[in-house]
C-alpha cells in the first residue's frame, strides 16, 4: 500500500476553484422561514464511469482522497469540461485514469453528494466494449486499476478503503441495470 502524502500546511481560503458557497431565504409552505446554506457547484456537472471489462468484471481506481486522508478503491470520475457531453467527459477522463475508451456509452442516472447542502449532480455512466487507449489526465500519479467482480459487491463494501457513496450506489445501480432489474427513465 502506497504512504499517503505529506501535508506540510492547511490554511482556510474564503473562496477557491472548487467550493463556493450562497444562502437561500426560504418560507415554507406552513410560514415556516429558514436561511440555509449551500455549496454551489462550480463546475459544468460531473461524471462517475463503471468501465466494465467484461460482462462480469469492473475496473476500480484506488487513488488518495486529501478529505479522508488515505487512498480510496472506487470509481473513475470527473468534471466535465467545457462544451463536452457526459459521454464525452466519461469516455475522456476512462482514458485518463484507467487507460481504456469505451465503445458503448450509456447514462444511467444522476446521482447526488449531499442533497441538502449541495447543488452538485453526478451523472452515472456504464461503459462497455471496452480498448486500450490512454490520455494524459491531471491526477499527481498513475491510478492503479483493480479488477472487481460485480458479483462480490457484498464484499467490497466491507472494506475500509471503500466509503465513497457515489461509487458504491453507481456499482449498484449498473449491477441492477444489467441484471435487466433497473431501466432508466
């Protein structure tokens, strides 16, 4: 297992690329009237890709997560850039962080962080048929890539190294997809 990088200094920033936040003066349909907080999304959406290699296998990325402090196994994902759709930003950032394209592409749902405190939505893509291609990406090192049985979900959700929620609903969700148990809408 890698050693997690070394944190020389943390500083709070009243604003950065990532985090902005805005207040909302809300009533209620009972009069109630609440001021909440939320974090905008900074971004043009984002994607969250369950590359399977084969009908049983998909490929997982371990790389370091600064807000836990050590590396996680999940999901490949990303921001999606400028005038790309999310088939676009998922076939580019697979290349990126796993070394593979994918010939069938297909968006099954959108997929929320924090509902109450975030306006940021994810979209879940399943790429098939997959190849070999590689893109330069922006992660500060190689990702390794793990193969995964969809069929031994039960047992990688055990694991201290898998928190993050977007990957374990995205797993379930392209699980059930292809078992022909869950169709989008």
């Amino acid at each position: 297992m890698r050693k997690p990088p070394i944190i020389h200094a943390t500083r709070d920033i009243a604003n950065s690329h990532f985090l902005r936040a805005e207040q909302l003066d809300l009533e209620f349909s009972n009069g109630e009237r609440r001021t909440y907080e939320r974090l905008k999304s900074s971004g043009l959406g984002a994607v969250i890709i369950v590359p399977m290699q084969d009908d049983e296998t998909v490929l997982l990325v371990r790389e370091y997560g600064a807000g836990v402090g050590r590396y996680e196994l999940g999901l490949p994902k990303g921001r999606l850039d400028q005038d790309e759709t999310a088939e676009q930003g998922a076939d580019r950032e697979l290349k990126e962080e796993v070394g593979f394209g994918a010939r069938k592409l297909t968006i099954l749902h959108n997929l929320s962080l924090s509902p109450s405190y975030m306006t940021h939505m994810a979209h879940v893509v399943l790429a098939q048929d997959l190849y070999a291609e590689r893109l330069i990406g922006d992660e500060p090192e190689e990702l390794d890539v793990v193969p995964w049985k969809m069929s031994e979900l039960h047992t990688l959700i055990g694991r201290d190294d898998v928190t993050e929620g977007r990957s374990i609903a995205a797993l379930f969700m392209a699980r059930e997809y292809l078992a022909g148990r869950f169709k989008r809408q």
